[in-house]
C-alpha cells in the first residue's frame, strides 16, 4: 500500500514531548488529517508552516496549562503565577546582583549551547527536503561495507536501473564539475555546474522562472549545447535580464544558450546555479565498476515504500553480481533518503565524534545546571525565614513555590533570550563560514528554526523549574516545619551529604574538564596572534586546476593525453607571468608557506623513533621567492628536477636538524616516510638545511616547526598553488592581469581564490580568533559557575556551624583550634575533588591517546586544582572568621 | 465563577458540542465554534478545555477505530453528559434572568 506522506517529523517529535499521554494520539491524529488537507489545498510548505504554528501554540498552550495544574494542585486555586510575581522576581534578582550576573551568564550559555547543538544538528543531520513529497525523494548508491563508504562508480549499474528499476520513477544522476565561466571582457571565473540528466529537474517538480528546464533531447552526443541557470546568478551576473533565454554564454571552451532560468532558493541538486545535461553515449560499453562517480537519485514510486524499493534492488544487484567482477559482488546497493547519501554516510563514519561531541554538550548542561541551582538553593535556604513567616500569615505552600518559580522564570527567561541572541550569532558566523567556503546544501536553513525557538522557551522552562521551583519545594517542605517551630532564634536548614558529594564533584569536574578547554582556547589565541614574519602584502597567491574535459571517459590513453597538456599549460602560464612587468618571481607549491601535511618520518642511522615532521612541495624558486635563507648544502637545482620523482633529494629545516638528527651533519643523511601496510617507501638524501620558514608561525597542536621539502616543477603539477611576489603594485592591482592571461593561455584553465597571501593568512588566524573565543566562552562560563557553586556551598556549611564556632570559642576553645577543625574539614572535602578530578584527567587523557592534553596540558591541571582548592578555602574561612567574633553570650543565648 | 460554573469559552465548546449531535471531535468543534461566531478560535485552547470539562464530568468521550488519513491514529469523540446539559441550561437561565427586564436605552452610549 501507498506510504502516506507525513507531517514534518521535528514538529510532530515536539509536540507529542509537549502533551499529555491522554491527549497525544488524539491531537496527533486530528493535526495529521488538517494537514493533509491543507497540503492538499495549499501545498506542502504552507502546510508545513502550519503544522510549526500549531505546534508552538499546542506546546505552549498544554505546558502553561501543566505548569498551573501543579501549582493548583500544590496550592488549592490561588497559585497562578501572576504579573506581580514576575515584577517581584525582577526585584529579587536586582537586589542580588552578583547571583544574577553569574547564574544568568552561565544559564545563558547553557542555553546557547543547548539550543545551539539542537538546531545545528536538526538542520544538517535530520533535515526536511524542501521538495514537494521530499520525503519519497531517495538517493541509490552501493555501499563498501570494507571501506565503510559509497562507491560511486556508478555508471554500469545505473544503465542498468534505468532499464529495469520499477519502483522508482525520475531515476536520475549527476556529478559535479567546475568550469570557467567567461565574461566578455576575456577573464575566467569558475563556476560550479550540475551536469545532470533532465530527469532531475522533472524530479524536483519545480517549474522554471523563464524558459525551460532540460528535456531528455538535451542528452544525446551531438545535440546544441545548452544550460538551465539559476536565480541567484540570473541576478548577480546577468542583472536580472527577462530577455536571457536564447542568449550564449561561454563555459570553459564551449558557447551554451541558455534555455532557462529556475526560481530563487532552487539549488537542486546540492547547491548548484548551473545545470547542463549529464551525456553518455550509450553506445559505448561501460565495465561494473568504472566510469565517472556519480549520483544517483529517484522518487519513489506511487505506492512503493522504501523498503520494496530495497528489495527490487537488491534482486538486480544479486543479479549483476553473479554476472560481474568478483572484486565488486561485496558491494550493496541501497535506496536511502536523499539527503542520507551525503550525510548520514559521513555521520556513521564519525559517530563516536559526533556522540562524544553530544555527550559534552550535554555534560556541560549539567554542569550548569548543578551550579545554577546551587547558587539559587542556597540563597533560598537563607530565606526559610522569610517563608516560613509568609506561611505563618496564611501563604500557601503553592503560592510560594510559584512565587519563587516565577522569580526564577524571570532570571531564566532573560538568560534564554541572550542564549538564543549568542545561538543566532553563532549560526551566522557558521553561515558565512559554509558561504565563504561555496555553500551549503539547499536542505539547509541555518536560521533559528521556529523549533530552535520553541525549542528554547521549553529550556527557559525547565531551567526556571529546575533552579526555582526544586528548591523552593525543599525550602518549604521538612525544613519549613523547623523553621517555624524555631522562629526568631534565627534560621536554620541543614545541607546534608548530598551537598558534600556536590562540593566533591564540582571541584572534580572543573579540574577534569577545564584544562584540555583552557589548552585548546590557549592553543587557537596562539595562532590568532601569529605573525608570519614575512611580507605577505607582496605575495599575490591563487589555486589553479586545468580541467580536463574528457567527457565521461574511461579512456585511459585520452585522460594521460589531457594530463600533459594540463601541465604544458601550467609551464605556459609561469612562464608568461614571470615576464609581466612588476613580477619578481613566480613559484608554484602544493600549499601556502603554512600550510602543507604532516607524517611521520624515520632517519637512517638514527636511534631515536620515528617523528612525525611537516612537509610540502616545492619547486627550484620557492626559497629565492621567499627569500629564505638556506643555511648548509644548497636548495633545489635543474638536475634535482631531472631525476625521476622517488629519486629526488629533500631539504630539511634548522628544527628538524636539531629535534631528529640531534644537530649532526645532516647532509647526506636519507629520510623516508613509515608505511601503514606492506610496502616500503623510498629513502630519499638531504642536500641542503634552510631556516625554519615561515618563522613566526608554529602550529601550537604540532608543537614544533620541523618540516621538509619536496622538489616538483611547475610542468608537473595540473593543480596546485601558484604564487607570484610583486614589486611597484599591489596583489589585488595584478589579479586581472593574472585572471586574463591564464585565460588567454587557455578558458579551460581556472584560478581559484585569487588573493593577497596577507588576505589568506588574515582569514586563516580569523577562524582561530573565533574558535578561540566559543572555547573561552564556554570554559570561562563554567570555570566561573563552579567557583561560584563552591564558594556558595562552602560558605553555606561553614556557616551553620557558626554557632558552634561561638559555642566553641565562648567555652575558651583557641581560635587556632577552631579555624583548623573548620578548614581541615573543607580542606579534606576540596582534596578528595581535586584526587577525583585528577584521576578523571589522567583517565580522560589516557583514553584519547594523549592527544587531549597534549603534553603541556596537564601542566595546567595542578593549577587548575590549586584554583579551586584557593577559592574553597578563601569561601571557608569568612564565615569561620565571622563566627570568632559572635559574642559568646549571644552565641550561648541563641542556644 | 463558581467551581462547578461554566466560562464563555466552555459554554461555546459544550454549544458546538451540542450543535454537532454525536459527531463531534476535535477539528469540527473548533469549525463549529469558528462558523458560528465568525471568531477565529486557538485550536490549542479547545482542546484543553475539552480536557477540563471531561474532568469536570460535563462531556464524555469514545474513541473511534484508527484510520490511515489519521497516521493511524483514532478521533475521539465527544458528547454532552446530563451534567453537562444542565450547566448549559443553568447558564443561560442566569443570563436570561439578568437580560430580563432590560431597557434597550440602558445600553445606549452616553
């Protein structure tokens, strides 16, 4: 039977959290049936708007009419809380300041994480296709169980669906491919572009803003070359023109008309703003397991569920499998929802990553929340009196809790709204981050959801129960009996073991969890504050690839041939650059000067082990270009450059001398890679040492600058990064010069992120700040909240003993005596946290290897320890001070 | 209002539930309740009062078989009990009693 579309799976999860048991199914059911009908009627967004609407006004609705039932039943009927309560719990938090700055920062943050994980993960990793019935849209791929991955060349077996495959309709397939697209003043922008069969677009059921989308004539080998723009660029590049549809454009080598423009926000299949057709020529035979990787996806058809669809084709794969290689008869083929193919496949990769990285998160929370609670409980408690007169004049225990949840609303409130202010800002941040990088997938909004919203309320929610209305239970249940019956002889309410264990834990976690923070936070400062020490403002660097356009081959012979044009045009292009005026020279290298791979390496006739070093790859130019000083042998040479690939020497930096060869002679010297299977790489000599470059800059996670050099020339490479030292102009005055000539070499030749190396350094260490700044946020919030949690709780238990502190004294106790019975008792509580913590730590840093401290890292646990032992004691010894001094007549009399 | 009395609100949802004679449920209460008084009502707040007057013994309810346009998932439907009824009727004797006499002028804006 049909498989029925459904309301959004998010709101429907919301809701049926936010209603109770007896009413779930019902609302559920009646909800479902609206939608249907207005889906119907009005299409599945609005339906889908308004399924969100009313379940933010059912949760609302049901958890305010929870909240009063409780209060009711605690209180009788006059327990709501009102308007006053609010207004007085804004006083409340006034008076205090210094409990309502640390405890709405910290929940603020709580909440920012909270809700800030729920969005990000609700919208990359559970998202809705905004398709119409995206849920019946599915991707088919064949799944390497041995390599835990997709296979994706799909080519063989996708001809094959296409002839037999009924259960999904719209089969379709696309890969992506970059081309230069050329303006009519001759320079090359690249652009990425679907090349995808017209399938997809009739898949999306998304009609054209002007024109048409691609028709299955497009596809055949011969047909006018055609492509199908999006909004954006209609926009951006052509102005909005209504008169586009017939006019030609150059992509790469080719003129394309354009026969369509698609409506604004259609990015199918990822995030693409060009689309040309998907050609294979079916005439040529295509071997199981070879070809182009490719996509594929479908719809469901009429009727089949997801799991039909898995058996038809699991029943072909059978079949292709006793028909074709061995090699591939392990691979499974799959149908899964669209979006899972690109990922989920990677969150099953990474899913102890992404479950530690939760599980922090919510640990955090946790944290959090203890403290808040802590903070608040203790002042509660010092208010018992206050209660228990209140109660004295006819108060209602439930008029008093709801007095001090609506107190603590208020604080919880406010901190929700700077959390979601602080989420907002993060997500933009991310936004532009995934902007600046290309894009993200069109399944993703990252604005706050009305969910994250809703989301966000229920947390301030919780948050108000947890910090008011808990303690105010207990501050008015057993205690307030005591406190009445011991009215006037001041207050008195107990913190049993319980708040003992909290101490205990609370110094444990801080000095478990924060230093590994505060070395990450430490770490990210450290490179945003690096300075390359080298003239980056006169560096103009890009990255170029030569496309090779080989259509759909899998003819090895053509791909080889294009090969060595790609590098003659490379040669070509640093050629005629390093002849444009102002140019002082050009280098091409697989990274930027700090960029480049890490591995480890092993040195002959060395005893030490193997290290891991930093490498890169350079050509005869790159030391003179940077004018980096080579301190022993000599750099590259031509005749280095003759010698075949595995024979060519290697440079080594002054740190690598030091830290591996112990500061030996080490020309002459071999190096080589360690290798993870059988095979052994080559020994490869070193001819020459330079200066560490560039100086300034260490990667604080490496610890170390060691690193070598490879030789490649520029003919060698068909992508890599070209950089080019300008004298008498700036980089960003030369870029057109540059964008023109690879151009006029040749369209198919692109440049990718022409900028300033200053430019590109700025935006590395700009990443660093920020992440640096989240990692000060969140340890600083905690670091704060577990200080404060101490100090509260510390002070609380020292200070009900401060009668006996008089007592003691009034009877001639020595003061010495007494404070170090009080402290010794503070100091064993702050010991037992510390010898925990530290446990943790070592366990924790065990656990991962020694990556999380990082060496340096467990410095800081002896001063985080010392932090906390200094603030439970300073928290100690105040109130003890202050019960010295109770007079010991006053002290006997309270007694 | 008395605890037993009836709110506006809940004299229009027993209203429709009256109107709509054993086939009343959730969506055609707050149609009902919309068509009637031309007032665009918070499907939220109908089903929370349907909650409360079911507590209050002034409708009963059924469930119905489950069905595949609902998810799976049943309606329930709702009636007037002889509480229920009477609540009704006692209210709008108490507004008639107050209506009564009135003179039409007295509602006249000075």
């Amino acid at each position: 039977m049909s498989a029925p579309s459904r309301p959004p799976r998010l709101p429907r999860i919301l809701l049926r959290h936010a209603l109770p048991e007896d009413t779930r199914d019902v609302v559920d059911g009646d909800l479902h049936e609206l939608y249907m009908t207005r889906r119907a009627t009005s299409g599945a967004a609005a339906a889908a708007t308004w399924y969100w609407l009313q379940t933010l006004s059912f949760t609302m609705r049901f958890t305010l009419d929870r909240v009063a039932r409780v209060i009711r039943s605690l209180a009788g009927g006059d327990a709501t809380p009102s308007g006053l309560d609010l207004k007085l719990g804004a006083r409340m938090l006034a008076k205090s300041p210094g409990l309502t700055l640390v405890g709405g920062f910290g929940m603020a943050i709580g909440v920012a994480l909270a809700a800030g994980a729920y969005a990000f993960f609700n919208s990359y990793f559970y998202p809705e296709l905004p398709l119409h019935e995206g849920d019946r849209i599915v991707a088919l791929g064949k799944f390497d169980p041995k390599r835990q991955r997709e296979d994706e060349q799909l080519l063989h077996d996708f001809r094959v669906w296409q002839r037999e495959l009924r259960s999904v309709v719209d089969l379709g397939a696309f890969l992506t491919i970059q081309r230069n697209l050329v303006s009519e003043t001759g320079q090359g922008e690249p652009i990425k572009i679907a090349e995808m069969t017209a399938s997809g677009f009739r898949l999306t059921r998304v009609p054209p803003l002007l024109g048409r989308t691609l028709i299955d004539a497009d596809e055949r080998s011969g047909a006018p070359r055609v492509v199908v723009i999006g909004y954006d660029v209609w926009q951006s590049q052509f102005a909005g023109d209504q008169a586009i549809v017939g006019r030609e454009i150059r992509i790469g080598r080719d003129a394309h008309t354009i026969v369509g423009v698609m409506p604004r926000g259609f990015r199918f299949p990822i995030n693409h703003q060009y689309w040309i057709p998907l050609r294979f020529d079916p005439r040529v035979p295509v071997a199981p397991g070879t070809g182009p990787n490719l996509d594929v996806f479908g719809r469901l058809a009429r009727g089949v569920t997801r799991e039909a669809a898995q058996a038809e084709l699991s029943a072909i794969g059978r079949h292709l499998a006793a028909e074709g290689p061995k090699e591939l008869a392990h691979l499974e083929p799959r149908v899964v929802p669209y979006v899972d193919i690109f990922v989920n496949a990677e969150a099953e990769n990474e899913s102890t990553t992404y479950a530690l990285m939760r599980f922090l998160i919510a640990f955090l929370l946790v944290v959090v929340a203890m403290n808040v609670a802590v903070l608040v409980y203790a002042r509660t408690v010092t208010r018992t009196g206050e209660i228990a007169v209140r109660t004295a004049l006819g108060a209602t225990r439930g008029r008093i809790v709801s007095q001090l949840f609506a107190e603590a609303f208020v604080l919880s409130g406010i901190s929700a709204a700077v959390g979601l202010g602080i989420v907002a800002i993060g997500l933009r941040m991310f936004d532009d981050y995934i902007a600046s990088s290309g894009g993200g997938p069109f399944w993703i909004d990252a604005g706050i959801s009305l969910g994250t919203i809703l989301y966000t309320v229920m947390l301030a929610v919780l948050g108000a129960v947890i910090v008011g209305v808990f303690p105010a239970l207990r501050a008015t249940g057993a205690q307030l009996r005591e406190a009445i019956g011991s009215m006037g002889s001041g207050t008195k309410a107990r913190l049993g073991p319980t708040w003992t264990a909290l101490i205990i834990a609370q110094v444990a976690i801080a000095v478990a969890i924060l230093p590994p923070a505060l070395l990450k936070g430490g770490q990210m400062v450290q490179l945003a504050l690096q300075k390359p020490g080298f003239a980056t403002g006169e560096y103009l660097s890009t990255q170029f690839l030569v496309d090779r356009d080989v259509e759909a081959s899998t003819d090895s012979i053509a791909a080889r041939a294009a090969m060595d044009s790609s590098r003659a045009i490379v040669k070509k292009l640093v050629e005629r650059i390093a002849t444009e005026p102002g140019v002082v020279g050009v280098t091409v290298t697989s990274s930027d000067p700090w960029g480049g791979g890490h591995d480890r390496v092993e040195v002959d006739r060395a005893d030490g082990p193997s290290e891991r070093v930093g490498y890169s790859t350079v050509d005869t130019s790159y030391f003179r270009l940077f004018g980096v000083r080579v301190l022993a042998g000599r750099g590259f040479g031509a005749a280095d450059a003759a010698l075949p690939g595995n024979q060519r020497p290697v440079i080594v930096n002054r740190s690598f001398v030091t830290e591996l060869i112990g500061g030996g002679d080490p020309i002459g010297r071999r190096i080589r890679y360690l290798s993870d299977g059988d095979e052994v790489n080559p020994w490869h000599t070193i001819v020459g040492v330079v200066e560490d470059f560039p100086a300034g800059i260490v990667n604080p996670a490496e610890r170390s600058v060691r690193g070598m050099y490879h030789l490649a020339m520029p003919g060698e490479w068909d992508r890599a990064k070209l950089t080019i030292r300008l004298r008498g102009q700036t980089p960003e005055a030369f870029a057109p010069t540059l964008r023109r000539t690879a151009m006029s070499i040749d369209p198919m030749l692109q440049l990718n992120g022409t900028t300033s190396l200053y430019a590109t350094y700025r935006e590395n260490t700009r990443a660093a700040a920020q992440l640096a700044l989240v990692i000060a946020l969140i340890s600083g919030s905690v670091l704060l909240l577990s200080a404060a949690g101490i100090h509260a709780l510390m002070s609380f238990t020292v200070n009900q003993r401060r009668r006996e502190i008089g007592i003691r004294s009034a009877l001639g106790g020595s003061t010495r005596r007494i404070l170090t019975s009080v402290l010794a008792r503070a100091t064993r509580q702050l010991t037992l946290g510390v010898g925990i913590g530290l446990t943790m730590a070592v366990v924790l840093d065990l656990a991962a290897g020694g990556e999380l401290m990082n060496g340096t890292g467990l410095l800081l646990v002896p001063g985080t320890a010392a932090f906390m032992l200094v603030v439970g004691l300073i928290a100690a010894a105040g109130p003890a001070r202050r019960g010295l001094r109770v007079q010991p007549t006053e002290a006997l009399r309270a007694e | 209002m008395t605890h037993q009395g009836l709110g506006e609100f809940e004299q229009m949802v027993l209203l429709a539930i009256a109107h709509l004679r054993g086939e009343a449920y959730g969506i055609p209460i707050v149609e009902e309740i919309d068509r009637r008084t031309g007032r665009s009502v918070a499907r939220a707040a109908v089903y929370i009062t349907l909650r409360r007057l079911e507590e209050k013994g002034f409708v009963s309810s059924w469930m119905s078989d489950p069905t595949p346009e609902r998810g799976g998932k049943p309606r329930r439907y709702v009636k007037l009990t002889s509480d229920g009824a009477r609540a009704l009727r006692e209210a709008r004797q108490v507004a008639e009693r107050m209506w009564n006499g009135l003179d039409p002028a007295s509602l006249r804006a000075r």
